[in-house]
C-alpha cells in the first residue's frame, strides 16, 4: 500500500457526514437525558413543596376549627355571666325597694302610735286602744309581711351574689 501525499494545489476531502451526523445525535441525547433529569428533579420538589403546603395547610385547619370551638365555648361562658351579672343588680334593685316597703310601714306604723299616743294624753284611752287594735294591729302585719319579703328579697341577692362568685 502506497500512501500519497496531498498536493497543496488539490482541496482537502470534507469529512464523512455520517460521523459527524451521530456526534450530534449523541450530544442532543445527553442534552436532552440532562433536561429530564432537571425537570424531574424540579418536578419532585414542586410535588414535595406541594405536599409540605398541604400538611400544612391540614394543621392550619385543624387548629381553626379548635380555636372555633373554643370561641364557641367562650361565647356561651360570656353570655352565662352577662346573665349573671345582670341579676345582681336586679336581686338588688328588689331588695331596695322591700326596704322602701319596710320603712314605709314602719313610718305608718309611728303615726298610729302616736295618733294613739295623743288620743290617750288627751284622755281618750278607749279611743287610743281602738287606734292601737285597730289601725296599729293593721301596720304591725304590713310590717311584718313587708319583713317577710325583705328576707326574701335579701336571700335572692344573697344567691344571685354567690352564683356570681362560683362562675369564676
């Protein structure tokens, strides 16, 4: 076999197409196999992000729905005591105004002792035990039905109070 030399004066063969043609085909492979791969990995992490953003998102749930509840509870403990609260002034209110009842028949109680008290100095003692039976036994049992729901009155302040306390 005789090999030749190129002449300088003669162009060089151009390369065989067909070698050439598989080195890009090998490269576009790799570029591409190297895409995948990169989307593959962006696509895990986007599916791993996504499920951290939903286990998240349970949690979030989970605990509104406690703090629902919980605002549930706290409302009905607040209307609880708003009717607590609101008794006590009505349980008194009541109380003051058995009180006014009281004294009222007590002052009614003193002008009949001393109607009686001024019939009798004046001599009149039968007029005076008339006032006194009659007039006078009439006050003493206002007097003691009006202690009577004083007491009352009082012992429905008194709970009311106590109700108040224990709801702490």
């Amino acid at each position: 076999m005789t090999i030749t030399e190129a002449r300088p004066d003669e162009p060089a063969a151009p390369p065989p197409t067909s070698s050439h043609a598989a080195l890009v085909a090998v490269i576009a492979v790799v570029v591409m196999l190297v895409a995948a791969l990169v989307f593959v990995l962006i696509g895990a992490g986007a599916r791993s992000d996504a499920s951290s953003d939903h286990d998240r998102a349970d949690a979030l749930a989970a605990r509104q729905a406690t703090l629902v509840h919980q605002q549930a509870r706290v409302d009905r403990q607040r209307v609880a005591l708003r009717k607590l609260t609101d008794a006590v002034p009505s349980k008194v209110g009541a109380l003051e105004a058995a009180l006014t009842d009281v004294v009222a028949a007590q002052n009614r109680f003193i002008d009949v002792v001393n109607q009686a008290s001024s019939l009798y100095a004046n001599g009149d003692h039968a007029g005076a035990a008339s006032a006194l039976q009659g007039d006078g036994a009439t006050t003493i049992g206002q007097l003691s039905e009006r202690n009577q729901k004083v007491q009352q009155a009082l012992q429905q302040a008194q709970a009311a109070l106590d109700a108040l306390k224990a709801a702490k």
